[in-house]
C-alpha cells in the first residue's frame, strides 16, 4: 500500500500533521508512507523513522502553474492508493484530483467534495485537552478504519546534534548548572507577536523569579526587531540575556532548544516544536487566534494564555474575525493578567 499525505505552509501545521504518520505506520507496518510538504518545513519532520519519502513544494511550483501541474502529474505517476489531504487548498486540491487514488480523503468543504471520496467534517469543540488540532487531524483517519488514542508529535533530533549543540552552548558561557530559557520575542508576523514592552516585562518577570539564563528565537532578520526588546528590558535583565547565542538554521533551533528548560512567549511555531521535543512551554496566544485549536495537550508543563481568559466579553464573535484588530487587543493583554500564572509556571 502507498500512502500520500498532503501538508503545506506553515512549519507548526506541518509538524501537527506528522502525527498521522505514527498512526498509519500502526496499522499499514509495511506501507509506503509519503509527505508532500512545502521545502522549508522540513527540518521539523527530518529523521521522522515512519515517513519514507519527501515530495517537497517548491517556491517556484508556488508560483507557476506549470509547475504546479507538473508536480501534479508527478504524484499521479507514483499511484497512490490513499491521499490524505490535510492542507485542503487550491493547490492541494488540484494534486489530489489528478492522482487518481482509489481512496482520497480530506476535510469537508461543499465546493470540493467531488474530488474526495471522505469528507470529513471539522468539529469546534472537544474536551479541550489535545487541542482540536490534534483531534481534527486523527479524524481523517478514519476512513481506515484507524481508531487510535491521542498521538503527540514528535521531533527526531540526533545524538549528534544533541552534542554539538551542548558544545556550542558551553562555548558561548552557558551555564548548565543555571536554568536555560528560550524565548520566542517574536511571531510569525506583527499580529501574532506579543508587544516588545510587554515582552520586555515577560522577560524580566523570567530573571527576577529564577535568575535564569535566556536566549533569544529570531533568524537574522529578525535582528532590529528582538535588539529593540533586548534594549527595553532592564540592565540586570540583559545581564543574563545571551543575544548572540541563536540556531542559525531550523535544526540548529531544535537542537539549542533540547537543551532548554522551557520555551516561553508567542505561540506559534516555536512553541508546538518545544512541546514536540518535550520541553515545557508558556505560551502567550495572539488574541485573534482561536486557543481550543492550538492549545495542545495543555497541562501544568504546557500553559497557554489568551485574552479571553481575562476578558471574556471581548469575544462576541468568532477570534478570527478579529484579526484587523489584533493591535489594539494586545494592548488590552497587559503582562499582569497573568504574571502570577507565569510565575506559577517558573516554579
């Protein structure tokens, strides 16, 4: 049997979706199980012992329909007996149409349900332990019949990059016998990105409870934008801010992080890599983000913080459709409505 699994965009969607493969593996041992998955994601899934084959979606069949339909044809000529398509968009759409497998799956959307022969309704709300992320994804397997407890992704490191990075933190001062925070100061995008004044006191909260050592997420970049909260945060607190001390690459990030006692700030990405990897995380959620989609597998070790925890009668209407107001509702997201539940979380 000849399973494809179709997964584009974003890093985090990516790694939620790996969780399938775990499943599958279960029940086909001996299936060949594919991803097709946009080219920068994969470091998430690299190593991943139940994935056999990568397709990679490529900057340039984003951009050209030829190679869309290339890439398409592509897929067809592999035949797949099952296509699960978990992304559900245009482009993904058109690859399952034209690979001609005998089972194709996906969520249910009333304009593509030709295509697919399960159409698989998303539910809004469970009991809000895994995450409807989580729950949502195992839905799609059963057609399969695949009835399967809840799976945590999982990100495969190496032992060698588990010692080259030790070796690189011990090089730049890092002390093991400290606590070692990575924080994500940054989102994937202005209206998924905490305040910088506002993250500035986050931080400092961080070294007046432990003292402990923190490093930065950002790329390069990125630089001007995490100096600018670096500069906010008072001199005691930049003290035991190593600004310098980043992965340079995804897997360099991953690597770092494994070293790390929790992961602290915008959810996103970052965050669900963390908890991935099975280190503890404070998550701060964009207040246009839906949390009972993205909160996974939350518990003492996994914390999330929303707006609508605080002030519930913001929300007469669905989060997303407060996305264009996302400035002025971060600003209404003071760091003390919920310093004692991160300081909670520290201890």
């Amino acid at each position: 049997m000849k399973i494809l699994i179709i997964q584009q965009q974003m890093i985090g969607d990516v790694l939620t979706s790996g969780i399938l493969f775990e499943a599958l593996r279960q029940k086909f041992p001996k299936a060949q199980l594919d991803y097709l998955i946009n080219e920068h994601t994969i470091a998430v899934v690299e190593n991943n012992p139940n994935i056999n084959n990568f397709i990679l979606f490529t900057k340039e069949t984003k951009s050209s329909k030829v190679k869309l339909l290339r890439l398409a044809k592509s897929v067809r000529n592999k035949q797949y007996d099952v296509v699960i398509d978990v992304y559900s968009k245009l482009s993904s759409n058109l690859i399952s149409l034209f690979s001609e497998a005998k089972t194709k799956i996906s969520y249910h959307k009333y304009y593509t349900t030709y295509i697919y022969h399960h159409n698989i309704k998303r539910v809004k709300s469970n009991d809000g332990k895994t995450g409807l992320a989580i729950f949502n994804r195992m839905q799609l397997l059963a057609p399969l019949g695949i009835k399967t407890a809840f799976i945590k992704p999982k990100i495969y490191v190496t032992e060698k990059e588990i010692a080259d990075s030790r070796l690189f933190l011990e090089n730049n001062q890092i002390d093991f016998n400290r606590p070692l925070y990575m924080v994500s100061v940054l989102g994937s995008g202005a209206k998924k990105t905490y305040p910088f004044n506002y993250m500035a006191k986050v931080i400092e909260t961080i070294v007046e409870e432990t003292s402990g050592q923190i490093l930065f997420n950002y790329i390069p970049n990125q630089e001007t934008e995490a100096r600018s909260i670096f500069n906010l945060c008072n001199p005691e607190t930049q003290n035991n801010i190593f600004f310098n001390v980043f992965g340079e690459n995804l897997r360099a990030f991953l690597a770092v992080t494994y070293h790390c006692d929790a992961l602290i700030g915008n959810e996103g990405g970052a965050i669900n890599m963390a908890k991935a990897l099975n280190i503890k995380t404070f998550a701060i959620f964009s207040p246009w983000i839906d949390k009972a989609t993205w909160s996974l597998f939350e518990n003492d070790n996994n914390v999330g913080v929303h707006l609508k925890d605080y002030k519930p009668e913001l929300y007469t209407k669905a989060e997303k459709t407060l996305k264009n107001k996302a400035a002025t509702l971060y600003e209404m997201f003071k760091p003390e409505l919920f310093t004692n539940k991160l300081k909670a979380f520290l201890k």
